[in-house]
C-alpha cells in the first residue's frame, strides 16, 4: 500500500528527510526569503533540484542561475552548490547515488 502524504507535512525546516530509510535521498528543502545555503558538494550523488514554489539563485561553481517556480536542475554532486533564495521558496532535492566505479 503507497503512503500518502503532502509536503505541508514535511514540517522540519529548512530541511526534512521524505524517506524514513533516506535511499533515495530526498530532502524538502525551505527558504526564507534572502537565506542562503553554503557553497558545499554531494560528491557520491547525482542531484535533481526541482522547485516548487518561489525563486532562487542557484550558484554552481560560482556562476548563478535564477530559478522560477516549476525549473528543474540536474547536477553532478562534484559541483559546488548554494541555494539563496530571492523570496519565501520551496524545493524538492533528489539525491541519486553514483555507480560505483
């Protein structure tokens, strides 16, 4: 039987675990309006930043990219990330773990 829930209860900020074993990772992520994640990596993930409400900048490797409502990212971990968002936002981010080598 599928468990359904809402993000409404999600309610952990910024951020919430949506699996209660974490695979695959995949994080609720909420911004106030001018708060900022730190530049940081996932190097073992492949990450998918898909945003639900609000908009963002998304700085990868230091170069920023304004996301809307509704924008979809893809991403290899290795790269430096910092969400900053421009007003109240809310993100999905799907952590896929690379194959190993």
């Amino acid at each position: 039987m599928p468990e359904l829930t809402s993000l409404s209860d999600l309610m952990d900020t910024p951020h919430v675990e949506v699996f209660d074993d974490g695979e695959p990772r995949t994080v609720r992520l909420q911004l106030e309006a001018d708060e900022r994640i730190p530049e940081h990596r996932h190097p073992e993930s492949d990450v998918v930043f898909h945003l639900l409400s609000g908009s963002l900048e998304l700085s990868l490797d230091g170069e920023p990219y304004e996301l809307e409502e509704g924008d979809l990212v893809r991403v290899d971990g290795d790269r430096e990330v910092s969400p900053h968002a421009l007003e109240e936002s809310t993100a999905i981010v799907v952590f896929s773990r690379k194959p190993e080598s």
